[in-house]
C-alpha cells in the first residue's frame, strides 16, 4: 500500500511524454510521484521509431512546438550523450511527379518562414544523396534538422533522471480514479494499491486520455490509429536518410479512419531498415494484417528497388494517440482544476516530448510557457464537466 504522502503532482504514464513530463517537474522542485499501468515505454513508445520531424508539419502551432522541442533533444543528448543515441541523419522527402513535387515546394515554402531549413533537390541530386533511390522521381526537398533517438532508450534515461532528481516511480499499477475534492478540485489518484495524493495530475497516458480524462469527469476523444513497421535484416548503410513520400504529410494531417499507407524508409545504425507507414483507426485490433504489410512492403521496394531482394525479420504495430484536429492535448484543463493532459500528439509525441514537459512544467508552475499554449488547451473538445467524482 502507498503512504499517505502528498506529493505536489502525479505523472500517470510512463512513456516518453510522460518521463519527460517527470524530469522536468522534478527538476524544477517538485516533489513528483510517477505511476504506470505497465513498464517504461510499455505502450507507443515502445513501438515508435524514435523521430524527430519537421519535415510533416505543415506552419502552425505544432511546427512551432517540434523546433522547440528538437533544440530541448539537441540540449538532452549533449547532456546524456550515450542516453537518447541521438542521430542528426536528417529527413528526404521525395515527390513521384511535377504535381507533388509543386505542392511540396508550397509546403516548403511556409516552414521556411517559419524557421525550417528545407532544401530544394533535384532529380540528379536524389540520387546524389540517396544513390538507391528509385531513378523515376521528379525531385524532393531535404530536411537537415530532421534526427532520430532510440525512444524506450530515451524514456528510461529521462525517468531515471527524474528519480535522481527525486521523483518516485510506482510501474504495474492502474489508476482506477481521478480523487477530487468538494469544489471539484484534483486531490490525487486512486490505483488498484492505494492512493497517491497531490494537488496536480498530468495525464501522460496516449492512447488511453480519453480513458484518464473520463475518471476525472471530462471528455478528452482520443483514438487509437494503428500503424505497422516492417524490420528487415541487417544490412550495410545503404539508406543515409529517412526518406518518404510527399503524400505521407497528407496521410499524417488526414481524418479518415480508413487505411492509408505511404512508403517510409530509413536505415539504423544497428543494420536494420525500418519500412512504414499505415494508418487506420480498427480501435484496439491487434491482429497482424497481412495486407497492409505487403502494400508496405511493395511501396518501399518501388521507392529503393534493392530492397526488392531483402528479407523482413518481423513486423510490429504500435497504438498513436489521435485527436479529431491533429493537436496534442498539452496544458491545464479549466473543467476540472489541478488535471493536466500531455497527450494526444498521434505520431509526434516522441519528437513532442521535451515541449510538451515545458509547457506542462510551466503551467505547474505559473511562469511564462516558452510557445503559445491556447492551441493546445485540452477543454477545446467541450465546455463543461461530465460528473464530479470526490474522494
């Protein structure tokens, strides 16, 4: 059973977002306890690849928070260098036709001026940078500041700082309630061990917010989209950058539950290509769709054909947390006082992260947040509490 001592806030999920979320609070002072229904990195972040985009978003707020974060990734990695393996292998997107190729140039056009470094390349150039790419491309623009870190890896170093730091990690332990009091104000968690107590509760739990949202009486419509990863054997570095196609930007922002599939390659240091992407909402179907493996498959060997004669070791699936206008969750909830959400970045949240504990870290504590929060603001989805649960 847990002891009666009150913490100053309470972290519920233990992946990426939320160990970020704990380091960050507990750097700052706070005394945090930290509690998961699984392991570290038990859920999407452990099924993650780990990147770190600008290349797919479009100008806005969430471009806005992805350079915020990757300058936070660049600091984390000097800071623990053999912790994240950090990799600056930055991003090629490529464009099939003149069609694509012109709408991709507007893309890149907008995140320039928003800070992005984007590099127009030619058809010649294509081949230049990436020599087994496909010869039947129009062009691409390349992405510098693109960059990948071992994600499990990741979160476990940031909660073991965050334990250095003081917080205190419970794994294995559901959160069955949200404890709050006669105003409706937090005042802890209830798990299937006992009662944590603290005046703040972020909700880091991805795919399961609407689930944690919903205990303390408020609707958060987060979706599971499932994706699949193809894992090839080892090979030599064959492919420098990640590499996709022009029309996954359009998959990423779409919101159509249907399947939707656009090849996604990138090499790893360990030998091993990476081949995505899906997306489709199936709810929480975990079976192995063959279908969808073998269109990812074909895409990716159309888009390097020497992968036509590679063999894929195994394919995994993973569980993004979406939200119907393709926001995170990130901030304070003015339905119910003391319940923060960070979560709800779909495919983002790895790259996502240290923002994400920026921002929450400072709503906790009443400073000046280093971007624009209100597009982020959780009560967007609706006005009014469901019910009030008190302790």
């Amino acid at each position: 059973m847990f002891t009666k001592k009150a913490w100053d806030v309470i972290v519920v999920g233990a992946g990426v977002v939320g160990a970020a979320c704990a380091r960050a609070a507990a750097r700052s002072g706070l005394a945090v306890a930290v509690v998961d229904r699984g392991p570290v990195a038990g859920g999407t972040t452990g099924a993650g690849e780990g990147n770190l985009l600008v290349s797919d978003k479009p100008p806005g707020p969430e471009l806005d928070l992805a350079l915020l974060s990757l300058g936070l990734w660049r600091s984390l990695a000097e800071e623990l260098p053999d912790a994240v393996e950090f990799e600056a292998k930055g991003g090629l997107v490529v464009a099939a036709g003149p069609e694509s190729l012109a709408a991709l140039g507007r893309t890149a056009e907008g995140q320039r001026a928003a800070g992005v470094r984007a590099e127009s390349v030619g058809p010649d150039e294509l081949r230049a940078l990436e020599p087994h790419l496909t010869p039947h491309l129009a062009g691409g623009v390349r992405y510098p500041q693109d960059a990948q870190i071992q994600p499990a890896l990741a979160a476990a170093h940031l909660l073991r700082a965050a334990r250095d730091d003081g917080a205190v990690f419970h794994p294995g332990r559901t959160v069955t309630a949200v404890l709050t009091g006669p105003r409706g104000e937090v005042r802890g968690v209830r798990t299937d061990a006992g009662d944590l107590l603290a005046p703040a509760v972020v909700n880091a739990t991805g795919v399961h917010g609407g689930e944690l949202a919903a205990l303390a009486g408020v609707e958060l419509p987060v979706l599971p989209r499932r994706g699949f990863v193809l894992v090839t054997e080892p090979l030599p570095r064959l492919i420098r950058h990640k590499v996709y196609a022009a029309e996954y930007v359009a998959d990423v922002s779409s919101a159509s539950a249907e399947l939707q599939t656009s090849p996604v390659v990138e090499g790893t240091a360990a030998g091993p290509v990476l081949i995505g992407a899906s997306r489709e909402r199936v709810g929480y179907d975990r079976t192995l769709s063959v279908p969808v493996v073998s269109r990812l498959a074909a895409a990716a060997a159309a888009l390097f054909p020497v992968l036509a004669r590679t063999r894929v070791l195994r394919a995994y699936h993973g569980f993004r947390p979406y939200l119907p206008d393709h926001l995170p969750a990130i901030g304070p909830d003015g339905r119910v006082p003391g319940l923060f959400h960070a979560c709800g970045h779909e495919g983002a949240g790895i790259g996502l992260a240290p923002a994400t504990a920026a921002l929450i870290t400072a709503a906790l504590l009443g400073e000046r947040p280093p971007v624009d929060p209100h597009p982020f603001r959780p009560d967007r989805f609706g006005p009014e509490p469901l019910t009030v649960r008190s302790a």
